[in-house]
C-alpha cells in the first residue's frame, strides 16, 4: 500500500495563504478505526478558527499544538480499510461522519486529506439519494442542529453550562432561527419544520426565495429591518450567529421560552432572562455516527436537503477559506477530492 497521499497542511497560524497542498502521511489505523477514502470535505467554522489560531478566544485557551496540522472534520467517502473490531462497516462502504469533534477541535481532525481514519463509532453509511458533495456538507451542521433541536443523543458534561442542554417539543411552537441562510441555520429551518414548528427565518434578502422553499413561515430580511424589534411572543430562538448580540432576542420571546445560541461566547442578559422567565442554554457539538445514521434517513427521502454555496478543489482549500471570509455563505462550502 501507497504510504503517502495528499493532503492541506499547515505549518504556522495566519490566514488562508498558510494552507499548503502536500504530500503527507497516510493514517495509519488504530483498533477500532476505519480508514475512510475522502471524496468530499465539508467547511465548518472551526477550520478557520483553528488556522487563525483560535485568536478570539483569551490567550490561555489557544491552541498550542504540534505542526503540521490537517484541519477538517466532515467528510462523505468510500471505506478503503477496517481495523480489528470494527464489525459494521465493510471494505468499499459509502459513509459519512464528523471526525473527533471535539476532540481534537485544537490539533485538527484531519479531514482535508485523500484519507482519513474514522473511529467506527462516528461512522454513518451515506445516504444513497445524494451525492458526496452534499453529503460532506452534512455532519457537523446537521449535528448541531439536531443537537440542540432534536436529541442532545451523550451525557457528557456541558462545557459552557452546569446543566444539561434539554432539546424542546417543537410541535406547534413558534421558532426563529437567526442565520437561517448559513449551515446550521438553514438545516435548523428545515428540522424545526419537520418537527410541526412555525418558523421565522432571519437572514439577508438574498436567501429570501430559499427560506420559503425550505418551510420558512415568516421571512426577516435583517439588513432592512432588525428581527428583534419585529419579532414577539416567540416560543425558541435558536441564534446560529450567537455572540455578544444574542441577547436582544430575549426581548421577542414568551415567558417560558427558551434562547438557544450556537456560539455562546461574549452573551450577556443572563439576569434579564431569569427575571422575564426565559431559558437560555447551549451546547457542544459531538460527534454521531447513530444520530448521523437518523438524519441520512431525512436526506435521503428529501424531508430535509443540503444547500451548496460554493464547491473547490481539495488543491484550493485556499480559495475556499477566502470564500468563508467573505461571508454570507448559503448552504455550506465544500472541497472535492480527485
């Protein structure tokens, strides 16, 4: 067997110009792993976080790793190994996963590469009514998502909270979800919807047309008017922009209602909430291959899709990240492998 392959390594933290395309190691497999051949990569925000060198976070939290890094964790692909124990996937498998997320969030998971090994438990078998590109698009989005909306699925402690993430009945609510064009929100749009939900969709105009044929109910186009001046009595807000201005959707929610931000960092209100009678709570995002297995179900029979924004080369991994930079990114951005 070939020892090397391709792969986008870096050397040093900096901007999208440090990603080089190289030869590098081939993963070498471990009890209970699979070697997976990558067709396609998703992006997710944490690839660029971690080539920055995770400089929003305060200093003693950075990353202080070994380089070369291989950033990535979501990849749609083809099983080319298995190792001892790994019973339920076999040699020629299509699968897709969210590799050691978020065990290696500081060190990479390795994905931008021609191969990746996969501990079996992260695995999924593909869905077979679409294809490797929107299918790498999936993982780490659609996790997040279904995490915070459907099943939290682990009883590991919450980083960011004394108390467990307790996903809602969404059956007849009324839930907005703020950055419903990007990659978890408009996966959020459509699981909210399957679930019976009235969802309100806040993005830019451009992602108007798309959110109606999602499911959308109620469309706020925020550069025009701002989401929590309009919106009220809503029952979930589930923020996937989150930051320090996640707090000014306390205002439009109904007692007893709950504030959801994917990035929780920088949130202030938290008194305000408790005396209006709102609960807010976030998660971590973890890896799945049994919840990944659930979802391929609603990719494949269309309930709910992968959008695409753009597509790039494994070689351009580059270009894709100066895509990311700019912003405004509909569906998700993915790197395809020769």
């Amino acid at each position: 067997m070939i020892d090397t392959m391709k792969a986008v390594r870096l050397y040093a933290f900096g901007g999208p110009e440090v990603l080089r395309y190289e030869d590098a190691p081939r993963p070498v497999l471990g009890s209970g792993e699979v070697l997976v051949r990558v067709c396609a990569v998703g992006l997710n925000p944490p690839d660029w976080y971690l080539r920055d060198g995770y400089r929003s976070l305060p200093p003693e939290w950075r990353p202080n790793p070994t380089f070369p890094l291989i950033l990535g964790s979501d990849v749609s692909g083809v099983v080319e190994a298995v190792a001892d124990g790994v019973e339920d996937f076999n040699i020629g498998d299509e699968v897709y996963a969210m590799v050691r997320f978020p065990a290696n969030v500081m060190e990479g998971s390795k994905a931008y590469a021609e191969y990746v090994s996969v501990p079996a438990s992260e695995l999924a078998r593909k869905p077979l009514g679409i294809d490797h590109i929107h299918t790498a698009g999936a993982p780490m989005s659609l996790l997040t998502a279904w995490q915070f909306l459907i099943e939290l699925g682990h009883d590991e402690p919450n980083p960011f909270q004394s108390y467990r993430h307790a996903p809602p009945r969404l059956e007849g609510k009324t839930v907005l979800v703020n950055g419903a064009g990007g990659g978890v929100g408009h996966l959020a749009v459509q699981l909210a919807k399957w679930k019976g939900a009235r969802v309100i969709a806040v993005a830019s105009g451009k992602h108007e047309g798309l959110m109606h044929d999602l499911g959308a109910d109620q469309f706020i186009d925020y550069t025009r008017m701002a989401a929590d001046e309009i919106a009220r009595d809503v029952d979930l807000v589930l923020d996937s922009v989150g930051g320090p201005g996640t707090g000014r959707f306390i205002h439009t929610l109904k007692r007893g209602g709950a504030l959801f931000p994917v990035y929780p960092l920088g949130l202030t209100g938290h008194e305000e909430a408790e005396r209006l009678g709102i609960t807010v709570s976030t998660t971590q995002v973890r890896s799945s291959g049994a919840q990944l297995t659930e979802a391929a179900r609603l990719l494949d029979d269309g309930t709910i899709r992968i959008v695409i924004d753009s597509t790039f080369a494994l070689a351009e991994a580059a270009r894709a990240h100066e895509r990311a930079a700019r912003g405004n990114i509909q569906g998700k951005i993915v790197l395809t492998v020769a």
